[in-house]
C-alpha cells in the first residue's frame, strides 16, 4: 500500500522540470506584486470617494464595490481577455490577469480601508475638528496615520490570499505556477510529483508571510485604542 | 466675547437647548453646572460647531459665524468659515482625545504647523514652553498610552492653548479621571483663569466652580434655571430646581468623604 502511494511520486526526475516551475512562480510573485501596487492605492482611493462628500460618487464607488464583490473575479477575467477584444480592446495574457485581479482586490481593499478609517474613534475627529483642521488635513494628519495601523494586517492577508489567487489567471494563459504544472504534468504525466511540489513552493511562500502578518498585528496593537479590523478571506478564494 | 441668543438644538425627539441665550465677555471665567443631561455640553459643543443648531444665533467676537439667514433660510456657514472660529476657540474633551499615534510634542505642535502655518522650530519652542506651564516637559517624547488620565488631560490643554485662542471651552474635564488626579488638572485650569483666559468651564466640581468663576450658569432640562455671581449662587440660590441640584451634589460629597469641597 505504502509502495504503492510512494510509487505515484518521482522527485529524482523533477531537476528537468524544477526550472519550468521555479519561473512559473516568479510569474506567480510578479502578478501578486504588480496586482498589489496597483489596488493598494486604488483601494483607498475608492474608499475616500465611498466616504466622500459627494453623493454621485459615493454611489459609484458603493456599486462598484457590490458589482465586483457580486460576481466571480474568474468572470471578471473572462471578461477583460474574451470580451472586450470584441470591443477592440486587447491586452497579452500577463496585462489583462493583472487589469482583472486588481479590479477585483480593489474592491475589497476599499471596504478594509472603510472599516480601517470607521474604526478611528470619533473622539479623534472631533479633537481634529476643534483645532480648526479641514476635512483634507484632519484626513491626512489624523484619520489615515491611525487607520493605516488598524488595516495592515488584514491587508497583509489579503496579500497572502491574493498570491494563492494569481492561479486564477491560468484561465487566461499566463503561465503562473499551477498553469506551469498542468502544461509539465501533461506531458510527463507525474501528476503526483508536480502538484506535490507546486503545493510545497506556495507553502513556502504563504506561511512565512503569515507568520509575518500575526508578527505585524501584534506590533500594531501596541499602544492604540483601536481594534485591528478582521480580514475576511475574499470571494475569489471560494471560486478556485 | 461669545454670544448665543434664542439657540435651540434638537436631537432627534429630544429638545437638548431650550432658547438658551446667554453672553460670555473677555476675561471672564463662566462655569455651567447642572444635573446630567441639562444641555450643559451639548451649549459647548455648539459653541465651536461641533453640534450644529437648529434655530438662534451664536455670535464669535460679534461675528454671526455659525448660522446665516440667507433668502429666509436657514445655511450652515461654509467649512473655512467654520474652521477659522474652532482655531480662535480652544477645546478640552472629558475623554482627552489626543491623538494616539502621535508623541505628547506632536500632538501640541501639529495644529500650530498645519492649520495656523508656523515654522516647525516656532511650534517646538511654543510648545516647549506650553509643556512646562503645564509641569510635563520631562514627558515631551512619550506617547499618550504612556501617560496617566491627569497628564494626558494637562497635555490636551497645552495642545489647545498652542492654538493661542481667545476662548477656552472645558467640557468635564476631570469627570474621567480618578480622583487624586482631579487636582493636578484644576490647577492647570486655575492658572489659565488667574493670567485672564475668557473660559466656559462645563463641570461637575463644585468647590472649583464657585472658586475660579466669575459667574455660575445652571442648566436643567435644556434651559438656563438661574445665573449668578458664585458666592450668591451657592449661598443664596433664587429657584427651587437649583436649590435641589445643590443639595444632591452636597449629599454626594458628603458620600465621597468629601473629596471635593461644597
């Protein structure tokens, strides 16, 4: 039986393929990056309008986030790749998992950054306020400072889903690591040896940043009255 | 100096200011007593525009700033406006409210440089001095998680008077902090009014009240009951609602071992 299972694996032949598979991670970590350094900012920015003054904006942020959120991020992909060209609009493969995921992670970015800024005590404003602040400058000088402590672990994992997320693009061709796997595993038939090892390489990845993130919250909490927000895991991990 | 007439000021169902009018001159020192509840904060947040009201004016500096009439309606007046009076008007909360991620300095110097354009070097050495009138300059660096309730609450005051405003709204501010820390707060409160400060002091301490103010308003129910000059006020009282609530706060102190005197 033992034989049996231990038969299914061959690591000794897995040096031909560990190349392939090493540069389909760096694809994997170059989506997460690129991906993150776009919705990061995006995030906050529709979390500003979504608690702005204006109330045409603030509906259009509040859609755009219950559309995205709303439906699969792997529609969404499908979307930018298959229809838009219909549109004349076309990007390579890397482009468009990139457009789509950070559409997608922008959307629940903005809701940890509204839960982040909802979270600064409203003692803190109203301190801001009586000093003859505006609204921009109480924003920058008090609100952000504090709620950018509350929301960095819960964007920290939302970093961590997001790299196990990058799989998703492998419906649009990017050859990211489980793509990788499939086109490797295909024609050697390991099947067993290559998702092993693929498992193994987004382990190695994701649990160190874990430990880095509960390494984080921990420092975060020192010294505020306010309460990290809880991150919850995105749509997009239940779509896989 | 300040000036409310007719101002009435809902929340919701409950009718919090009741026509209050009442003026506060340069220099004085005017403390508002009165049962929980009676409107008493809810006046001194309207005074810097935290609360909004519904009808009346208040008068800064016999400036209308809050509330115009324009075409017969009622406008709340623009934000700049709005920001210009709270920076000429000083605020010290019950909570303390100082900014938790910033250093004692920092909390003092950020309003002086951002909001009135100082130089960062002015700001320091202002705030310095501040720090010392208020006995913690050895505390400069540290964070207000660091600090007992009585020193945060003598760093929220040194962070209102670096604004160099013309008025000074105390709201409680020694109803959260534990009683041997009462004292190093009123001190603080004590030399403001002594060197002149035009201070509203909200406050449930009586022996303080009648000490430091040049007058007494007492408030139940939303309204001003009776006003008065401190020694007639607690010796004589004109109505029997303030009559009432001098004798619950007697009974109490007595309670208290009498911590703080009637």
């Amino acid at each position: 039986m033992l034989t049996t299972f231990l038969g299914l694996f061959d690591f000794q032949g897995a040096g031909d393929y560990m190349p392939a598979l090493l540069r389909g991670a760096a694809t994997s970590l170059a989506l997460t990056a690129c991906i993150m350094l776009i919705s990061l900012p995006l995030g906050l920015l529709i979390a500003l309008v979504k608690l702005g003054r204006s109330r045409i904006l603030r509906t259009c942020a509040s859609t755009y986030i219950e559309v995205i959120r709303g439906t699969p991020a792997l529609l969404q992909l499908f979307y930018i790749y298959f229809v838009l060209p219909s549109f004349g609009i076309r990007f390579d493969p890397f482009t468009a998992g990139v457009i789509g995921l950070s559409i997608n992670y922008s959307a629940y970015l903005a809701e940890v950054y509204r839960a982040g800024i909802a979270a600064v005590p409203q003692g803190q404003i109203e301190a801001a306020k009586a000093l003859g602040m505006s609204r921009r400058k109480m924003l920058r000088l008090i609100v952000l400072p504090q709620a950018i402590r509350v929301v960095i672990p819960p964007l920290g994992n939302y970093g961590i889903s997001l790299f196990k997320d990058t799989s998703l693009v492998s419906i649009v061709t990017v050859k990211e690591l489980i793509f990788t796997g499939q086109i490797v595993s295909s024609t050697n038939f390991q099947y067993a040896t290559v998702f092993t090892i693929i498992g193994a390489i987004y382990l190695a990845f994701s649990y160190p940043s874990a430990l880095l993130v509960r390494w984080l919250e921990r420092r975060m909490s020192v010294g505020t009255k306010v309460k990290p927000v809880g991150g919850a895991t995105p749509v997009t991990a239940a779509t896989q | 100096m300040i000036r409310l007439e007719h101002v009435n000021k809902h929340f919701g169902e409950v009718h919090a200011l009741k026509d209050v009018s009442l003026s506060v001159a340069k220099g004085e020192v005017l403390s508002v007593v009165g049962p929980s509840g009676s409107g008493k904060s809810t006046m001194l947040r309207c005074m810097n525009h935290l609360e909004t009201i519904d009808s009346g004016t208040i008068y800064i500096d016999e400036v209308p700033v809050y509330q115009t009439l324009k075409n017969g309606k009622r406008r709340t007046d623009n934000d700049r406006a709005v920001e210009a009076i709270r920076a000429k008007v000083g605020m010290v909360f019950q909570s303390f409210n100082l900014f938790s991620h910033l250093s004692v300095i920092e909390n003092i110097t950020v309003a002086p440089i951002h909001v009135l354009g100082r130089s960062s070097s002015d700001a320091m050495a202002e705030a310095n001095a501040l720090l010392d009138k208020v006995g913690l300059l050895a505390k400069a660096n540290a964070y207000p998680h660091e600090l007992s309730g009585g020193q945060q609450q003598r760093v929220a005051i040194a962070r209102a008077l670096a604004m160099q405003p013309e008025v000074m709204l105390f709201d409680e501010v020694t109803s959260a902090l534990d009683p041997e820390l009462v004292g190093e707060v009123l001190r603080v409160v004590r030399t403001l009014a002594d060197e002149g400060m035009t201070m509203v002091v909200v406050t449930h301490e009586m022996g303080f009240a009648r000490e430091v103010s040049d007058r007494i308003v007492f408030m139940a129910d939303g309204r001003i009951v009776e006003e008065g000059a401190p020694a007639a006020f607690f010796a004589a009282p004109q109505q029997a609602r303030t009559r009432e609530f001098l004798r619950s706060m007697w009974e109490r102190n007595r309670q208290l071992g009498g911590t703080v005197s009637l």
